[in-house]
C-alpha cells in the first residue's frame, strides 16, 4: 500500500516528543497542509507554568476553544483538498483537563466540552510517539521555550502516563505507536524513511515501531 490513503494524519505525544516537527517533514511528504494547536499563541500557558492551579482552567478552555474553531474549518473544507497533518488529536483534551484542574472545574470544563461538541473528522492514521522521561526534558531544554524551563520531571512523568494510559484504551482510528528512544526524525533522514516505510505497510488497527540501538 502507498502513503495516498492518508488524507488526514494526527502526530500526537507528550511535550518533547517531536511532534510538530514530525506533523511538517509528513505534511511535505503528502503533500498535505499542516493544522498545529500552536500552544504559544495561548496567552494563559505561560502563567500556567508558573501559579497551575490558578491558570489550568483557561489556559484549557482557550486550547479547546481554539482547537474546535480550527477543526470546525478544516471539516468546512475542500472535500477535493490535498490533505492535512495535525499535531493535535481534539480526543486528548480531556487528558490534559483531567490532570489538571480540580473536581469542580473539570465538571465545567466537561460541560463546556460537551456544548461545543466538536465534531472532527476520524484520522486515517494517528501517531503516537512515546519517549523516555530524560530524552522528553533534553528535549523540551534544547528547544528552549522560557516557560517551560520549569517543567518539573515528575509533570513530564505523570503526562507520559496519561499519554500511556489514553493511548492504551483509544480505538477511533488506526494507531501506529512509535518508540522514538532509538530514532530522531527531525535530524536523521534514515529514521524519517523508515518510519515512512512502516507506515506504508500498516494493515492492523493497531501497530508499533521501534529501532534497536
């Protein structure tokens, strides 16, 4: 089978694990449009990383609002467009939304969910990176964005465990799980092509890639 199936591919994985700069190398493949979730343009982040009790609830609401505004666009487009890679899978809102704001603000946050009701088109292939929690903070230091500077291990930790968790359970759409412990698709061109390779030959619902060291 060739990559022309592939209309509409998610990148999804914990902060550190490449996946935007994997959702652009893809999207130059295909052919296809990028839609990023652009987390710096959401003015609550920052202050997140600082007070998160105080800052969880809208620095969630603004990613859910400005997440569903842009899938709303893209399922308003050219049924004929050439395609589109996202960095973003609307389905792990809830991840970060369960993790981080209290009983009483996840029940609003849940009820705000459900009055949007997004309504995104299934993927044709999502992609979850996983990484060990080392290689996450070297590479959440070396992109060096101020505010994540403070990010602790142990949030890295318990995210990567949501991640694990959300990703063990999810069955919308072919899922192929990749242990990039050994591979670095942003650097090194043999990886980017095996990866491309291995998701021409995907068959299952549910597959995995790795490379020995």
């Amino acid at each position: 089978m060739t990559l022309s199936r592939y209309r509409y591919v998610v990148v999804e994985g914990p902060i550190g694990a490449g996946k935007t700069s994997l959702t652009h190398k893809l999207a130059e493949r295909l052919n296809a449009d990028t839609l990023l979730e652009n987390a710096s343009d959401n003015p609550f982040l920052p202050r997140f990383y600082q007070e998160p009790k105080r800052y969880a609830l809208p620095t969630q609401l603004h990613f859910l609002f400005e997440r569903t505004r842009q899938l709303r666009d893209l399922a308003q487009g050219d049924l004929f467009h050439a395609g589109t890679v996202s960095d973003f899978l609307i389905d792990k809102d809830m991840l970060f939304a369960r993790m981080n704001l209290d009983d009483d603000e996840f029940e609003l946050y849940q009820k705000v969910y459900a009055d949007l009701a997004p309504q995104a088109s299934t993927p044709d292939l999502v992609i979850y990176l996983q990484a060990p929690i080392d290689a996450l903070q070297e590479r959440v230091r070396r992109r060096g964005v101020d505010f994540e500077r403070g990010m602790d291990a142990d949030y890295l930790q318990r995210l990567a465990n949501s991640y694990s968790e959300f990703f063990h359970r999810y069955e919308a759409a072919p899922l192929l799980i990749v242990n990039t412990s050994n591979l670095n698709f942003a650097e090194s061109e043999t990886d980017f092509e095996l990866l491309v390779e291995r998701m021409s030959k995907m068959r299952g619902p549910r597959e995995f890639f790795s490379r020995a060291a």
